[in-house]
C-alpha cells in the first residue's frame, strides 16, 4: 500500500554565520552533472544559543518495493532533483532483458537501504528510481499490450534520431542534488555493456505552491504554477494512473518523456493579462481565469457580459482540459531544465496512451501556449509494476 509523507528539502551544504542570510543555487549540465552549493540553514552563533540542534531533520526514506514503484505518486510533493537517463538494449531477447532488469532491481534496493558501497556515504534520504520498457521490449513479448505502441509525431518538433524514442528509461529522485549522478554512475555501471544510452536530462522542480489539502505543485519557467490538475485520490489513480491489466502489467503505468525549449523572452514580452490568456491561469495564485480556487477546475462555459469567454478559445487550460478532448487524466511529474536549453521535460504518468496522444493532437490544432514550445527529445514507456526479493523486477512481464 502506498502512503503519503510530508517531505521537506535535504541539505547539501551548511555554512554558518552571524547574521548569515539562507540561500540556495543549483547548477545542472546538459549532460546531467547536478552540483549545490552555499544553502544556509539560518544559523545562529552557537555562542549565542549553546543548547540549539542545527542538524537537519532527516529526509523520511520512500521504499522501493511494493505494489507499484516509488516515484510516480510517492514522495508527495515530488523531490527537488531529477535525472531521466533512455538507453537501449544491445539484446533484446527475454532471456538476457529478465537478469538486466533484476540486477537493475536488487542495486535500487541496496541504494535506497544506503547499504552499497557505491553511495559513498552519501545518505539516501528520499531516493526513488523507477523503471520502464520502451516499445520495442514490450512488442517482443506481445504486441497487443499496452505500452507497445511508439508515440505518433507532432508539430512543433526538432527532435534528433538519437532523442526519439528508446528501450529503457531509469528515473532517478531525490531531495539531495549529490546523490542523482551518483546513484546513476552505480546503476550504469551494473548495467555496463547491456546498455548503450541515448540521451539523459537534469531537472529541478521550481518552489512548491500549495493547491490543496496536503498537495502542491510547483512553478515552471514562465512563471507558471504546473501540473495542477491529475488523478491525485486513489479512486482517481485507480481509474486513470495504474494499469488493470493483462496481468503481466497491472499495477504498472504508461510514461510519455518530452523534453521542450521555452521562449522565455518571447513569452517575457507579454504583459501578465496576456501571458494569463496563455494558460488560462492567474500568473501569481493559479486559480483559472473564470474563478473559483487553484485546486479549482476552470468552468469552460463562463462568460464576460458581452459573450466572452473567460477562459479563452486557445487557452491551454482549455484546449488540454480532459473534459473537452474526452480522455482521462494523465499525473504529471515535470521538471525544469536549464540545459541543453532552458525549458521542461514533461513527464506524464497514465493508463491508457491515448490520453496523451489525443490531447496533444487537440493542442496541436490551437493552443497558444505551444507557440512558445519546442520539443527536442520525445519517448514513452511502460512502466513495470512493482517489485520485492520475492518478484525481482520486470518478471512478470519477461518470465
């Protein structure tokens, strides 16, 4: 069973002084070198106050094991760092997939436990790795499973043959900047020659605004607050996130990647109200255009006095809202990214793939806010279902 935990942000690096101020800066590579520096706790003179305990409190651990993987719907709210790595399998036969995928399974338990060596003595904190199988893997076991399908081209790309598509995806988490390369280098390493990778992406989530009753989500680089609206009850993820089946699958989900360049100055050169027309979004509070709170959907048929809509035509709350395209929700998990351009590498988590082919196809025709979007890199996956000593991971879809 899953649970919820109040997560706070790791500390990477204290420096203490009188009359010190806190701050924070994080700097990711394009090749997903992740270091933080200068994060002031707020310290005080130990002179001044000789009884006080300035060591952090520890970051909860999120386990690896279980019904479904961690790092979709656990932690909550999601951890400050991310690095999606895609490779491809140099065989792909179920024979040599099964041990790759269980080797791959025992170093996440060892590295969540903070048990291997490879860690380095860097504590673990809320690390969460997840994984998933390209197209072609599951086609080799059965075409009609979900997941077996590439995901369609759409407009607005420039996408290099290297960046399209891909066999496995490991999503690596965590509060702490250090520890995302360094659990990385430990899982390539177990993978070695198995594996040629095809592009990675850093990202970092922007500051957590509240939307409702232990949920936030955070801001992107427009300024925006992002991923509002999923399947965050358990109903809801039980009807739109996890997979029913075939058995094979359950208790998995579908993932789509797709990393974008924002045209931050472009978008920078609207005012507010238009920038708002965007989205279909208050810029400072994120409740939608036609009222209500942020946790609020937007009512699509409100009007101004003279006919108006309030949320406009072409708004992207709008053109993506499920309602209006008639599919599910999909739970998004994006990060912002800094490299090889600043943008987003949007991730949603559903279960059924065309929730988003066929909003994105809508937006295609007339959203605003993809005028100010270029995707560079795109692939979807399978995500396995959960795993434990008992069922190493990916043997119920390679057995």
């Amino acid at each position: 069973m899953e649970r919820s935990h109040p997560y706070g942000y790791g500390t990477v690096h204290t420096v203490c002084q009188a009359d010190s101020h806190p701050s924070r800066r994080a700097f990711i590579g394009a090749t997903g070198t992740v270091t933080a520096v200068g994060l002031s706790a707020g310290c005080q003179s130990h002179a001044a106050r000789p009884d006080r305990d300035d060591a952090p409190a520890p970051t909860p651990p999120v386990s690896p094991t279980g019904r479904y993987q961690a790092g979709i719907t656990l932690p909550q709210p999601a951890q400050r760092n991310l690095l999606a790595v895609v490779a491809d399998l140099v065989d792909v036969d179920a024979a040599a997939v099964r041990p790759l995928l269980a080797e791959l399974g025992e170093a996440i338990r060892t590295l969540t436990a903070g048990t291997d060596a490879r860690l380095m003595g860097l504590e673990p904190g809320d690390l969460t790795v997840t994984v998933g199988v390209g197209p072609r893997l599951v086609r080799e076991v059965d075409p009609a499973l979900p997941g077996a399908k590439d995901l369609p081209r759409f407009s607005r790309e420039r996408i290099a043959p290297g960046a399209r598509g891909g066999d496995l995806l490991i999503q690596i988490c965590a509060d702490d900047a250090l520890v995302v390369p360094v659990v990385a280098a430990a899982l390539l390493e177990r993978a070695g020659d198995r594996i040629r990778e095809r592009w990675r992406q850093s990202g970092v989530r922007g500051a957590n605004v509240p939307v409702d009753k232990g949920r936030a989500a955070p801001r992107n680089l427009f300024g925006f607050v992002d991923g509002i609206v999923g399947p965050h009850t358990k109903a809801e993820q039980r009807r739109h996130l996890w997979l029913a089946g075939p058995a094979r699958v359950a208790d998995g989900t579908l993932a789509v990647l797709r990393r974008m360049e924002l045209d931050l100055p472009r978008f920078a050169k609207l005012s507010v109200a238009e920038q708002e027309a965007v989205f279909g979004r208050r810029r400072a509070t994120g409740v939608p255009l036609s009222g209500g709170t942020i946790a609020s959907g937007p009512d699509l048929g409100a009007k101004t006095p003279d006919g108006r809509y309030l949320v406009p035509v072409d708004a992207h709350a709008r053109r993506a809202h499920s309602t209006a395209v008639g599919v599910g929700l999909m739970l998004r998990r994006s990060y912002s990214i800094d490299g090889p351009a600043p943008g987003l590498l949007f991730m949603s988590f559903q279960n059924d793939i065309r929730t988003f082919t066929n909003t994105l196809t809508r937006m295609d025709n007339s959203d605003a806010l993809l005028e100010f979007t270029t995707t560079t890199a795109s692939a979807s996956f399978l995500i396995l279902p959960g795993f434990d000593e008992q069922r190493p991971l990916g043997s119920r879809l390679f057995r």
